[in-house]
C-alpha cells in the first residue's frame, strides 16, 4: 500500500506546489478514498481540484472544485 504520508505530508509543510494543467496549487488535504466496501485509491485535494488514483498510484480522473 502506498505511504500517502510519505509521498504528500510535505506539500501541507512547505511551499511546494502540485502542477495541474500549468497552474501551481497548493495541497489541502490527502487521504483514501472507498466504494463503501474496500479501500479504491486516494485523493489529493488541491486550491481547485480533487485528484483521484488507484491503489497503484496511477491518476484516475480530476474533479474540479465548486468555492461558494
């Protein structure tokens, strides 16, 4: 299983930033995502989007965020 903690702590730590179709955004929040019966992927929640991967760490799609 992937160690979310060590692929994305730092970006809540730091300055560091995801790239996302030539912006610069900066991590809210990471964690796994499920079915409701096992464990699919994780997430990475950005400024303006949300990442979706599989259990393998390969992106699946990228929602954006609505800000009210």
């Amino acid at each position: 299983m992937i160690n979310l903690d060590e692929r994305y702590l730092e970006y809540l730590h730091t300055n560091k930033k995801f790239s996302i179709d030539g912006t610069n955004e900066s991590v809210i929040n990471y964690g796994w995502h499920c079915d409701g019966n096992e464990i699919k992927g994780h997430y990475v929640t950005t400024d303006n989007h949300k990442l979706y991967y599989n259990m393998s760490g390969d992106f699946i799609k990228k929602e954006q965020l609505i800000l009210a």
